[in-house]
C-alpha cells in the first residue's frame, strides 16, 4: 500500500528512525519536537504542505499504518534470518549443500519431530488422521528429493558433457596453430624457388615476398599500397623474359646446325 501523509514523504532514513523510537515506547511529544526540527522535514513540509508542522493526529495515523507495515517487515526479516542461520547450522553438518537441500532437511525434521509426538494423542481417529497429514508430506517430500537427485544427475551430465567439448576444443585449436606453424615454415623456406619461378632477381623477391604475405595473412608491404591506388600492381612490366636470352638472333647461327652443314659439304657426291 503506497502513504502519501506527511510522515510517509520523509526520506527512509527518518522513517526507520521514527520506527525504532517508536518501538522504544519514546512519548509522541519527544517525538514531534525530534522530528518537525529535523531541516529534511522542514523542507519537505515548506514543499507540499505550506510549513504546517507534523502534529499528533499524523503521528497517530502513521502508528496505526506505517509503523505497523514497518513491523511486519521486520518479523519477516527476522524469520529469514532465523531460518538462514538454522539452514546453515544444516548444511555446515551435512557438508555443504544447496539451499533447496537445506530447506527440504528442515521439513523432514519437522516431520519426524511431529511424528514422534503423535504418540501422544490419545483419541486414534485424530492420531490416525494427523498420520495421514505426515505421511502425504513425506511422500511429496521424498517426491521433491527423487527430482532433485535427477537434476544433479543432469547437472553432472552435461558438466562432462561440456568438459568433452571444452576438451575437444582446445584440441583443435592446437592442432590448428601447430598447422599454421607448419604452413609457416614450408611457406619461408619455398620463398627462394617461388623467387626463381616469377623470374628471379627483384622482381621475383618482391612477388614471393607479397606471396608469402598474402598466404600467411601479414601485412602489406609499403609498395602495394601505391601500387593499387596507381592501377600498377600486377603488370609485370619489369620481369625478366626468360625466353629472351635462350632466343637465336638472325645474323646468328647455331652452332649445331653449322656442324652438320660442314659435315655434309665435306661428303663425297653419291
């Protein structure tokens, strides 16, 4: 339920602090004079409710509202906390469990403390009915603990379940970097060769090296920048022909072919 009285619009620090005076049995009119010279109330009451003070009427009101769900949210709190600690002193004695486990360990000792006091009822028909009562909760309770050891047993599934896959993982992935490295090595060392058949010397270097770059995923070098905003980067304007020097000029003659016209100008005629 949402108060807007005058009490109900003070920051929750003066609230909580008005609760507990209150809770002391500190009298209204201490009270009042504690609160309406508090500068935090004073500006609220100058805000929303033109300076009027804070009066007995409204103290009253909020003694019998905002007080009493102060309370109430107290004993809850205190609740959990009596039952967190009585879960702990559980789970310290059953070497660390969860806390639906500490939980489901607390209702079955309430149960077997019921049952040990059905012993003294002495009319049957209200002991055998109290025995029913137990028993469907120790069946729903026994229910709860059958589920709740299929989960864990699921739980502990897919853990291994993931560990297999974890473990397959970073198997590929060591056998994916020793590959690279292996790639790596025959990649540096096929460099020469890959020079000599682009043509050799510079220019040959300098194409097994982009070569080598592009397979490898290495930078670029600085060249192949200019060259592709230039258009010049892979006319092969500067490789060597290698067919060139193996060529015969025509004011020359191979030496085989003049052997062999010399052999036959010294035959005899037939």
């Amino acid at each position: 339920m949402t108060r807007n009285g005058k009490i109900a619009r003070l920051p929750k620090k003066i609230r909580d602090s008005l609760n507990i005076r209150l809770l002391d049995g500190e009298p209204g009119p201490q009270i009042l004079e504690w609160l309406n010279g508090k500068y935090e109330t004073q500006d609220m009451l100058d805000m929303l409710f033109d300076s009027r003070p804070i009066n007995e009427q409204n103290l009253s009101e909020w003694r019998q509202g905002g007080y009493q769900d102060w309370l109430r949210d107290q004993q809850t709190s205190e609740r959990v906390q009596r039952l967190a600690e009585r879960a702990q002193d559980i789970d310290e004695a059953s070497d660390g469990v969860g806390f639906a486990d500490r939980l489901s360990s607390l209702l079955a000792a309430e149960l077997a403390d019921v049952i040990e006091k059905l012993g003294e009822i002495a009319d049957p028909n209200e002991r055998w009915r109290r025995l029913q009562e137990v028993s469907r909760e120790l069946q729903r309770l026994r229910g709860q603990d059958h589920n709740a050891r299929k989960l864990q047993m699921q739980q502990a599934d897919w853990q291994r379940e993931r560990d297999r896959e974890k473990e397959k993982e970073e198997k590929r992935e060591e056998n994916k970097e020793k590959n690279e490295l292996i790639h790596l090595f025959w990649a540096s060392h096929r460099r020469p060769a890959t020079a000599q058949l682009l043509g050799g010397g510079e220019y040959g270097k300098k194409w097994a090296d982009w070569l080598f770059r592009v397979e490898n995923d290495f930078p670029m070098p600085d060249w192949w920048g200019k060259g592709r905003k230039a258009g010049t980067i892979f006319p092969a304007e500067n490789a060597p022909n290698q067919t060139e020097s193996n060529q015969i000029k025509p004011d020359q003659t191979d030496p085989e072919d003049a052997g062999r016209e010399a052999a036959l100008a010294a035959s005899p005629p037939a």
